[in-house]
C-alpha cells in the first residue's frame, strides 16, 4: 500500500478516536452538569420547604396575636366611645351641676385610661425572614408593613393619652382638696364646682380630640386593618391545608 495511503488512512483512524474521546468527555461533562444543576434544585426545594415550614409557623404565632389584639382594642373603642358623646357634651356646656352629680363617668372622664401594648414577637420574627429572604412573599410583606404602619403610631398616641391621665392625676393630688375625699370613694360638693370650672373643661377639650377624635379613630383603623390581615392569614393557611390532604 502506498505510503500517502497509509498516512491518511491513520490520520483518519486518529480523527476517529479523538473525535469519540471528546464525545465521551463532552458527555462526561453534561452528566456532571446535569447532577449538579439537579442537586442545586433539590437543595433549593428543600431549602424552600424550610422556609416555608418556618413562615407558616410565624404566621400561626401572629394569627394568634391578631386574634388577641383585637378583642383588646376592640375592648379599648367600646371604653372611649362610651366617653366620647360625655366629652363633647361638657365642652359644648351642655352639662350644668346636675348633669355632672348624675353622671357616673365625669369623676375619672380624664383621669383613667386603657393600658394597650400590641403583641408584636411574631411580628419581629416575621420581619426577620422577610428582611433577610431574597423571594418575597406579597402577605408577609403586606404584614410588615401593616405592623411598620400601626405600631409605632399607636405606641406614640397611647404614651400621649397615658401621660395626659397621670398629668391630670398628680395636678389634682397637689392643688384639689377634694383628690384624697374622691379617691377613697367619697363625694365631695368641691368635685362638682371643679367641673364646672374653664380649667377642667380644657382637659376635656383636649381629651376629646387626643383621645376620643384622634386616638380612637387610629384604634378602629387598626382593627379593621387587622382583621383583613387575619382573614388572608388564614385564607392561606385553608389553602395550604386543601394542597396538603
């Protein structure tokens, strides 16, 4: 056989063998692709699974304080709007000595209020897991900034009204001869004539508005707000149940 025919005859076979070397190897390649790109995704389906095994507890754990919040300030505007028509009546000087004798609320109107502190651990949990988490998630997003929106108001009206009521009382302890009388269950003449002064109808004048217009008003907000909150919450969790049985 000639030489130039031996020598393209071996130069093919040569071709052959690296042409299938680079086969096997390109395929070598793509299976090792291949695993890795399906290890990732099984690591990202169990990575998502935590996570949402973690967002469905905090959720349950917010379900909670929702439902408690809420019977609380629902408790809270039933107290100041039951306050609420006496302290227009007295700024409107529709209450004379009589009014004020029969009216059994007038002697603490200014001087008491309700003690609210809104359950914000799930919350701060929550938040957490959104800050820190790439995917967002449009309710526990929805939920952030409802609490973002409510509770640092609400914290600085309710430190407003908090104050007011314990201002009034102390002022009363120092310059009223009547305070020690009252507190202890007594009526006193000099109470009523109190009442009847410019003074006390400028406490409730500013108790009206801080209280009864502006503090009441973001109380009934923020329980509308947070029963539509509930009712996704568990819109979701009825899902999830549904998916799951």
């Amino acid at each position: 056989m000639p030489l130039f025919t031996k020598s393209l005859k071996l130069k093919s076979f040569t071709n052959k063998r690296v042409g299938r070397y680079l086969l096997y190897a390109l395929g070598e390649i793509v299976l090792v692709v291949a695993g890795i790109l399906i290890a990732l995704q099984i690591n990202n389906y169990n990575e998502d699974r935590k996570q949402k095994k973690l967002v469905d507890g905090v959720l349950q754990s917010i379900t909670y304080d929702l439902e408690l919040d809420t019977l609380t300030v629902g408790a809270a505007i039933k107290y100041y709007e039951a306050r609420d028509s006496i302290a227009k009546a007295i700024i409107d000087d529709k209450y004379n000595r009589t009014d004020f004798e029969k009216c059994l609320l007038c002697p603490t109107l200014i001087s008491t209020y309700v003690p609210l502190k809104i359950n914000d651990k799930g919350y701060s949990r929550l938040k957490e897991i959104v800050d820190s988490s790439k995917k967002k998630d449009t309710l526990t997003v929805e939920i952030v900034q409802f609490y973002t929106a409510f509770d640092a108001l609400l914290t600085q009206f309710g430190d407003e009204v908090k104050e007011f009521t314990l201002e009034n009382v102390r002022d009363w302890r120092d310059n009223q001869p009547w305070f020690s009388k009252v507190t202890s269950g007594r009526m006193d003449e000099r109470l009523y004539d109190y009442m009847e002064s410019q003074e006390y109808k400028n406490k409730v004048a500013y108790y009206y508005v801080i209280v009864c217009r502006n503090y009441n008003t973001m109380l009934k907000a923020y329980k509308t707000n947070a029963t539509e909150v509930l009712k996704k919450i568990k819109k979701r969790q009825h899902l999830d149940s549904i998916q799951r049985s």
